[in-house]
C-alpha cells in the first residue's frame, strides 16, 4: 500500500475544512496556538514513519494523555480499578456535572474529565513521585526523553479550572476522592499539559497497536488482555459523546484532546497521529476526525 500517496490525497481532500470549527480557548494558553495546523504520521508496527504536514510542532496532547493514565493505573490496580470509575461510554460532554451528580459520583468511564480525576488520584495515592513517574512513563512509551509537561499550558488551565474543579469537589462529597482537591486537581492539570508532536504522539501510541511486543515500560506493565480492553474502551469513550460518531466513521480505537490532537491505532499494524487545533462542537478536531475517515476509507484498514 501507497501510504505517502494516500496522506498526499487525504491532505488535498480535507483542505476545504482548513476553516471549520474552532480551536479551544476555555484554556487560555490554547486559544494562542495558530489554528492553521494540519499533521498526521502513522508509526508501523515495524518501525517506518510516513507523514504528510506540521509533524515536527509540539502541541497540548491534553486528554489523550487519559490513555497513558488509564494504562498506570490498571497496571498498578488491576481490576480493582473499575470500583471506582466505569466503563461505559458517556454520551455527554467530557466535562458533565450533571452525569456525575446522577451517578454517585463514580465516573462512567475513565475518558472523561471525571474519570481521569479519580485516576489521577490513584495515581497520586499509589506513587513515589507521581510527577516525575508519570512523564518518565510517557517518555518511555514514547521512546523520547524530550517529552514534557508544558507548565504554562497547566497554569492557565488551573486558573480557569472551574468546571474541573466543581467536578473534584463532587468526587470528594461522594467519597470518590482520597488526596487533597487541591493537590488532585494540579496534578490532572499537569498530565493534560504534556506536549507532543505528531511523530512522537504515534510512537506512543504504537505499544497499543503493537500484539508481538509486550507491553513493559518501568514499573506500567499490561497483559496482552490489559492492551485488549484499552483499546476496547478507547473505542466506545475516545472521543466523548461523539464517540458513535466516531466509531462509524473510523472505526480505528483513538482518543482525542482539545489540542486537536488525535491518537489512534489499527491493531497489529500501526498507530496513527493526526493533529489539527479547529474543533466540533463536540470538542473534536474537524480536520482530523476526517483524515481518519478518509485513511480507513481509501486503506480499507479497520477492526470492522
Ligand atoms: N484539560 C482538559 C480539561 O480538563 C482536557 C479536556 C480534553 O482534552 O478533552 O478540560
């Protein structure tokens, strides 16, 4: 298969989008970043990179690091994970209050804001040194130690962090919250900020797509099955409540941010990374939910 083709043809596809949707700015440090960015590199299972576009700028990977959170904590607690957040797709908006009120207070899923607080504060119950493990685990996975959380992406956001900060307080009423609000809340804010580009971001998601390596990095380690029912959830939560949407379109297991990035992976043979900063309503980019589209479409490469 042509992929250098097949990118140079979704490019000129997509490129009537280049002015759809908006880029984030609840989080002021996003609202700075040129929306006029398009990349994508897929990451082969045997190591080739093939790219088209802004591959080589970093960009706020923001909720796809919910992956990377997800993979620590089921790797620390096994099982015993799913007492405390769900695994069911959400079908409301990644921020809802409302949901977590209706449910007790435990999560639907760990893809959502919700979710990722009460693993962020499994993580910071169960770690030495939750800040440094945490991006030496990402630096691993993404096999670059250049990686790292940009502070001032998650001091921006903690400013303006009310809906985060209303959804902590929730979890702690419910008793789904065991370390300080405060120290939960900075610690989310820090792992959404990690930076990535589109290289990096597929090479990290690689170890997902990847059934002949084992899943070993440090201390996170994850069974065959572990790596199975990731990508299970990536399918059904990646992507809020556009996830059917998603799934229809795609049909590739991914997560979004609202950095516009987009990680993906087709199992057994590649990741896929795409980035564009203008969103749906949905807090979705545009640009890359269609390069995806248009990648299983003209490869005839999905799990379906
Ligand atoms: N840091 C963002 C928030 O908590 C992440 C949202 C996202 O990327 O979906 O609102």
């Amino acid at each position: 298969m042509d992929y250098n083709r097949i990118l140079a043809e979704i490019a000129a596809e997509i490129e009537p989008l280049r002015n759809e949707g908006r880029q984030a700015d609840y989080i002021p440090a996003l609202a700075e970043v040129n929306p006029d960015r398009f990349g994508m590199c897929i990451t082969s299972t045997k190591g080739d990179q093939i790219e088209w576009g802004d591959v080589e700028e970093r960009f706020s990977i923001q909720s796809i690091t919910k992956v990377f959170s997800l993979s620590m904590a089921l790797s620390i607690m096994g099982e015993d994970l799913w007492e405390r957040v769900g695994k069911e797709p959400s079908g409301s908006a990644f921020n809802s209050l409302v949901q977590l009120e209706l449910d007790h207070g435990v999560p639907r899923n760990p893809f959502i804001n919700a979710g990722a607080i009460v693993v962020a504060d499994v993580l910071l119950s169960r770690l030495d040194r939750p800040q440094e493990q945490y991006i030496e685990f990402i630096r691993q996975i993404a096999n670059d130690p250049s990686v790292d959380y940009d502070r001032r992406v998650a001091y921006s956001e903690r400013e303006k962090g009310y809906v985060n900060a209303a959804i902590a307080n929730m979890l702690k009423y419910y008793g789904n919250l065991n370390n300080d609000i405060e120290e939960v809340l900075r610690f989310y804010f820090l792992q959404c900020s990690v930076e990535m580009n589109c290289r990096q971001l597929s090479r990290a998601f690689l170890p997902f797509a990847d059934r002949d390596k084992k899943f070993s990095f440090g201390n996170v380690n994850l069974t065959y099955s572990q790596v199975k029912r990731i990508n299970a959830i990536m399918q059904t939560c990646g992507f809020y409540n556009d996830a059917g949407e998603y799934s229809y379109l795609v049909g590739l297991p991914g997560k979004s941010g609202v950095g516009g990035g987009i990680g993906a992976v087709y199992p057994g043979r590649y990741a896929v990374a795409t980035w564009s900063p203008r969103l749906n309503v949905k807090g979705n980019s545009v640009m890359g939910m269609k390069a995806l589209e248009l990648l299983t479409t003209y490869t005839h490469e999905s799990i379906f």
